[in-house]
C-alpha cells in the first residue's frame, strides 16, 4: 500500500543526513558478507563494563523496592517522574551553586525530541498575536556549522533552519585545526527563534569556550530567544570534555543533556534545564507528542545521580576511554599521514569522533568514503553535517567523521589505511581494491 503522503509526511519520511548514509553502510555490511571491515561510522557509544555494571545494580535496586509498581504500572506528569526531577535539582544547585527548582526541569524521551519541540514552537511561521499579523518566518539558527545532523531533520518548516560558516584556526605545521563562530557574519535578531549547538560537538570534537557560549547567550537575550545548549557529551555526565569547560545556566540558555553516552541510549532520556516558560512550553508539546518519557529509565537515573555513581563513572571511566582512542587515532595518524599533504585534524577537546578536514581534496568526500570501504575501512563523509548551511562552500566535501568506538588496533590500522588511500588519492591515482 502506498498511502497518499502531505507535505510534512514527505519530509519526515525521508531519511536526512547521516541516517541516508547509515543506509548505505548498512547495505555494504550486508553485501560484504566475510569482507572485515573496520567500522568507524558508529554514533552508538560501545558498552564499557562498569557503566552496564552501574546500569544493572540500579536496576536491581528498582527491583526490589516498592517503588517498582508505581514506576512501570503507573502514567505520570509530563514534566518528568518525580524523584528523578529531585535529583537532578539537588544535584544541580549543590554542583553548580544554582537555585532550580522543579519547575526549570523537563525530561524528554531521549534529548533529540527536546530539539524536535523547540525547532517547532519556536521556529517556523508566527501567528498573528497582540496587534502582529503574524506569518513571519522565525529562524532556527545554528551559529556554528559544521554541527549534529539530526538538528537536519527537527524543522516542520526546513527553510527555518539556518546555519553559518565557522572560522578556521589552522596550525598548518601541526596538522591541527579549530573552528571558531564567526561573529562577524552570526545574525540573532528579531527573527530568530531559538539557537542550537552542540558542546562538546558532535562531529567535530569542538568545544565553544565560555566567553564564545556567554557572547551568543548575550546577543540572543535582547530578543528573549532561547539558547538550546546540547550538552549531550557535557560534564557532569557524560563528561565527554578533554578541554576545561562550565556549563552555561540562566537567563535565555537551555542546558539540554542526554543520558545515552552515558549508558543509556536505549532507555532515550534527555533533561533541559531552564527558564520555567520555556520549559512550560516544551512539555506542552510534550504531552500533545507522546504524553511523557519511560519511567524506568528515570528510575533507574536518579538512582545514579543521587549516590554520585554516574558523574564518577563519567569522570574516571567515560571520559578516559574516549579520550585515550583519540590519542590513539591521533598518533596513529601523526605517524602515517605524509607531511607534504594538507590534512588537518580537528582539536579532539571531546565527544566520541574525531574530524579530518583534507584541504583541496581532488574528490569529493563521498567519494572518498568509497574509496576507504575498498579498504576495509568505514567513516562518514563529512559533508553530512552542515545541516542548514546553504551557501557553496569546497569544504563541506572535503571533511570525514571517524567514530572512536573501535578497539585501539582497529583505529591504529584504519589510519594507516586511510593515510595510503589519502596518499594515492592526492597523487591523482586510483586505489586499488
Ligand atoms: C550532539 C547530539 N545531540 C543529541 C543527540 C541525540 O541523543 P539522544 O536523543 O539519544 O539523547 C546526539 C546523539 O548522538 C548527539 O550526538
């Protein structure tokens, strides 16, 4: 049956940036039947055995307690399960020296629906309200480009999705770069809706310093247009920083955080931590969504918050594994990649990927990636991750994503390879298979 599909039912049908490419790997996993290939695309963080350790005895603990009924029989607010909305304000306020209360807290199905509600109510067209006819179009602005690639597919109104070119900190010598935002070209004003990074940044490792994340707060406040801050690698948890970083709390910023690099993607839990209106309006799309997030998972959260295990776990364990991998990826690549070649890698400051940028590459990036897969290796092509950015820009098809969720050998022999396809490629000759 092919039902008759509306406008919003095509576009959300479609598969957008890099869920179209995880089609194709998919495919070639399966047509490469005894073919080994060394798959650096994952998003999905491995399982580390004290983080399923964590997950397992609060889980037992659930178990046993009384409070298990009321935790799985039960429908509850929209806002969140209670205990677990607690937690996080106890743990908050003692943290971070903050005065939240429950009301500044919204628990989501994951956090990526966090970023769907607030692309909608506040991107898009406006209603005619308080004397305004109304129709105007309200930007979901991205100010820093290259950034997540499911912010590509939140948007009802994709033309609302605008993002702009970062500015290059290049030390050539060192093969290392750093975007920075460009506040000469970043535009928030009266039409902007709300803003959205990631920080740390998936793909590219980025983390925006204080004073960079306090000047977009800043130029967004005039407007009363919300920040949405995705602290889905952030400290406390996962604390997915190698870079010294504070989280930003207040005023316009919506502290955005995921529980799924810490363990527990498949129990899609994400907490936003803000001003009450806007949260209010957040959890009102909520309820008309999906009525409220498992409350399991919440159980089992706040559990983990409230002895301190998470956080623990996220400084010693977490974050060291990730961060060793991309010293490990780094050095492998330090020693294979030819100096004469222009290739930069992104400052690893967090997140669990690592970004190649190769300057002047004579093919494109997906055709690079093709190129890797006849040599056993799997990356994402980069250009999958400009969501937003419309203008022509050379370096959207110069850049590859790589996954650190390999074993440290699989990414020592991965960069060995893809310094000699990088090699031959530069030289003008064909790989062979
Ligand atoms: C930067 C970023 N934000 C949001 C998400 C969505 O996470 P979830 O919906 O699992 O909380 C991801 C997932 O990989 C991500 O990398």
């Amino acid at each position: 049956m092919t039902p008759a599909l509306t406008k919003i039912g095509a576009q959300m049908s479609n598969l957008t940036g890099v869920r179209a490419i995880m089609k194709d790997i998919i495919e070639t996993l399966r047509a490469g039947a005894g073919q080994q290939f060394i798959n650096l695309s994952a998003g999905n963080p491995l399982i580390l055995p004290e983080v399923e350790k964590l997950w397992r005895d609060c889980t037992a603990d659930l178990l046993a307690s009384s409070e298990y009924g009321e935790v799985v029989c039960r429908y509850g607010s929209s806002q969140g399960y209670a205990p677990f909305i607690e937690a996080v304000v106890n743990d908050f306020n003692k943290r971070y020296n903050l005065n939240l209360s429950d009301r500044n807290i919204l628990i989501t199905p994951g956090s990526q629906s966090l970023y769907f509600y607030a692309a909608n109510a506040f991107g898009g067209y406006t209603v005619a309200d308080q004397g305004r006819e109304g129709g105007d179009l309200k930007h979901i602005v991205l100010p820093l480009s290259p950034d997540y690639t499911g912010y590509g597919g939140v948007a009802l109104t994709p033309e609302s999705l605008i993002a702009y070119k970062p500015t290059l900190d290049i030390d050539a010598s060192a093969h290392r770069f750093k975007y920075r935002p460009d506040f000469s070209q970043l535009s928030i004003d009266e039409n902007t809706g709300c803003v959205i990074f990631s920080r740390p940044c998936n793909p590219t490792g980025n983390v925006l310093t204080d004073e960079e994340v306090s000047k977009i707060a800043a130029l967004a406040a005039p407007y009363n247009v919300p920040v949405m801050v995705d602290s889905a690698y952030a400290p406390p948890f996962p604390a997915l920083n190698f870079t010294e970083m504070t989280p930003l709390f207040g005023g316009n910023v919506i502290h955005c955080m995921s529980l799924s690099k810490a363990g527990l993607p498949g129990e899609r839990l994400g907490i936003a931590i803000g001003d009450a209106e806007v949260i209010e309006v957040l959890e009102c799309f909520q309820t008309n969504a999906c009525i409220h997030a498992s409350r399991y998972g919440q159980a089992i959260a706040a559990r983990a918050i409230n002895s301190g295990a998470l956080v623990e776990i996220s400084e010693t364990v977490i974050r060291s594994f990730y961060q060793n991998k991309f010293t490990v990826l780094e050095t492998a690549l330090d020693a294979a990649m030819p100096d004469s070649l222009p290739w930069f890698l992104h400052r690893g400051e967090g997140a669990i990927f690592a970004w190649l940028w190769l300057k002047d590459l004579p093919i494109t990036d997906w055709e690079f990636y093709q190129q890797l897969k006849q040599v056993g290796v799997i990356a994402v092509p980069g250009s999958s991750f400009f969501p937003g950015l419309r203008s022509e820009w050379k370096h959207k098809q110069e850049c590859l994503r790589i996954s650190l969720t390999g074993s440290d050998e699989e990414i020592a022999t991965a960069m060995e390879r893809l310094a000699e396809v990088a090699t031959k490629v530069y030289s003008g000759a064909a790989v062979s298979v």
